[in-house]
C-alpha cells in the first residue's frame, strides 16, 4: 500500500498546541500510530520562541518554512502536517476543518500560567474562551467521534478535600487561568448536551519532563542553580505538588482519545455528579497520585545537578494552591493505566535535556 491509500484508510487527529510542551509530546507519542496528524499553534511569544521553534523541528517542521496559514508537511513523518494558526482565527479553523473532517481534536493550546494572568487576564479571555468556542463551534459543524480537551487541577481553587477528586464541587477557583479552565469544562458540556459532541476533559497536575516551559518551577530553578542565581522558593518551601511526567500525561491522553463517552446512564439531576452526565461528556484527573513536597523536589534537583542552590524563602503568591493531590480512580478503571514516573527519574530526563539543549556542560 503506498502512503496516498494509507492517508485514505487512516484516522485524521486535530492537535492543537503542538508547538506547545505537551502537545510536541503527544504528537511525539502517536506518530508510530495509525493516525494522520494535523498540528496547529500559534507560535506566540508568552516564552521563547526558540523554544517551540526547537519542538517543531524536532519533527521535521523548520521554521523557514512557516508562514500564517500555510500547512507544511514534516519533512521526517509523511503523516505529520502543521499550520501556524491562532484558535480565534474562526474563518481559518472552519476552512481547516471543512477541508479535513477530523475523527478526533485534541486541545491542547491555551495561554498558561497562574502567576501571568494576573499581570494579562485578558489574554487568557482571547485565547482560553474565544478560542476554544471557535473549536466547539468547529465540532458542532463537523462532527468529530471525540473531542478531548486539557483543563488543569487548578480548577480545584480552595477546595482543601484530599485528594481532589473529579466528584469535588470546583466553583472556587482563584486565579483567572483557572476560571477559564473551569469555562472550558462548562462550555463543553453545554455543547455535549446540546449536539452531541462526545467531549473529555483532563486535569493535568503539574506536568514535567524534557522540553517544559520556561515559567515553571523546574525549568526556573535547574536554569537558576546552574547560573549560580538564588531561588525563590514560595510559602516558605511548604508546598506540596503531584509532579506529573508528561509521558504519563500523553500515553493517558493516548488511550482516552479512543474511548469517547456515551453518557452516563446512571447520572442522577438530584445529586448531579460534575465528572459525568446524561451527554456523552466526561472529567478525569491526570496526575500522579503522589504528592512531593517543594523542598524534596529541590532537593533532587540539587542532588542530581551536584548543586547546593542558594533559597530565598519567600511568602506565598497570589493564585497558588498549597498542595494538590490526585485521586486518579476513575483514569485507571477506564484505560488500565496509572501514572507512576518516579521524579528522580523524570527530573533526571529534564536535566539531560536541559544540558543537551542549551550545550551546558
């Protein structure tokens, strides 16, 4: 069979943020799968470029080549194609649409960062609502089998229940990226209802690994401590986080990508439970089941560096959460998988990278 009848007989995948930390991961997970993947990112300058530039090479996108709306194939995977495209750009992402019919779409684009939308709320409004209602407009249009989309535990706001689970109550959030987030889950079970547009949410909790972003606190300490530079270590080191390495993260998103919901038929208005619905709409939490404390993942950082860093202990900052945790009961019942990287060993691949990418020796 050559590649113009294998295109024919495969599954068309929509990703989106594949520019991004996990989306440049998921398509990295799926291209030895049976899928034709469509990339789309806005290649924006929230962090460095080079960086993104640097993830889109990796699978055979160079940079020379991008222009706005112009599809490129990879030059390393005949069925990987990516087009730099804003998720608000509505008549572009109708035309793509139109033109390709996808069986799934995966969100993944999203302005990030707690700490940022304090300083530009209105930019997690452009690209967070305006734009993922483009999406959903998209997929009332065209009718993919699935649309899976990320949310974020910072949904889980004040809730002090442990660990967080997806039955929670999450009408507290308090930083405007977790608003939008929490919008994201509603908007789309409105259009479940409505349409019929099987839809997934995931609450990622916080994800690392090689290729992160540069706002989060492993990229900023290992890049501090290496440069000699103090780290600003928030609350006073009392925190606690359910680290996440992005390969569990992509291989859950993976398996749910092939499991769309049909609707629970056991879903009571009475007592509604917020995960599921009578619509074919659902919520997992994606994370590792498996809190860290602040200062032990610091320390691992030291250890593996051979680097003692300099603290600067600093009360905590407006939108951060104290801990979180995840009850991932529901991921593992559904796809037979839980996520269960070590951090050792996550860090350790992120600090491999790190040296590798930026030619510290």
């Amino acid at each position: 069979m050559n590649n113009s009848e294998k295109n024919k007989k495969m599954k068309k995948i929509l990703i989106t943020g594949t520019a991004g930390f996990i989306g440049f991961h998921l398509v990295d997970r799926l291209l030895n799968e049976d899928v034709e993947i469509y990339g789309i990112d806005s290649i924006n300058d929230y962090y460095d470029t080079k960086l993104k530039f640097g993830r889109l090479e990796e699978h055979g996108i160079s940079e020379s080549d991008l222009s706005y709306g112009k599809t490129v194939q990879s030059s390393k995977y005949p069925f990987y194609h990516f087009t730099q495209l804003n998720l608000e750009d509505n008549d572009a992402m109708d035309a793509l649409f139109e033109e390709h019919n996808f069986d799934y779409v995966v969100n993944l684009a999203a302005q990030p960062g707690v700490r940022y939308s304090l300083e530009n709320p209105r930019a997690y409004i452009k690209s967070n609502i305006d734009g993922f209602m483009n999406l959903l407009e998209c997929c009332r249009n065209h009718k993919p089998e699935h649309l899976v989309f990320a949310s974020s535990s910072s949904v889980y706001g004040l809730n002090g229940k442990i660990p967080f689970t997806t039955s929670d109550n999450v009408d507290h959030p308090i930083s405007m990226y977790a608003a939008t987030k929490k919008s994201n889950e509603l908007m789309a079970h409105t259009y479940s209802h409505l349409f019929g547009i099987p839809s997934t949410g995931l609450r990622f909790f916080t994800v690392y690994g090689p290729w992160g972003r540069p706002d989060m606190a492993l990229f900023i300490f290992t890049k501090n401590i290496l440069e000699g530079k103090p780290i600003k270590v928030f609350n006073h080191g009392n925190m606690s986080r359910d680290f996440t390495y992005v390969g569990d993260i992509v291989e859950s998103i993976k398996r749910i990508i092939k499991i769309p919901p049909d609707g629970n038929k056991h879903w009571n208005g009475s007592s509604p439970d917020p995960a599921s619905s009578r619509a074919p709409y659902k919520i997992f939490n994606i994370g590792n089941n498996n809190p860290v404390k602040l200062l032990d993942m610091i320390e691992e950082i030291e250890i593996q560096l051979g680097v003692n860093a300099e603290k600067k202990l600093m009360d905590i900052q407006p939108g951060d959460v104290e801990r979180t945790f995840a009850d991932v009961n529901d991921l593992i019942a559904t796809t037979g998988y839980k996520p269960a990287t070590p951090l050792k060993k996550g860090i350790k691949a992120f600090i491999d990278w790190y040296k590798n990418f930026y030619g510290v020796k």
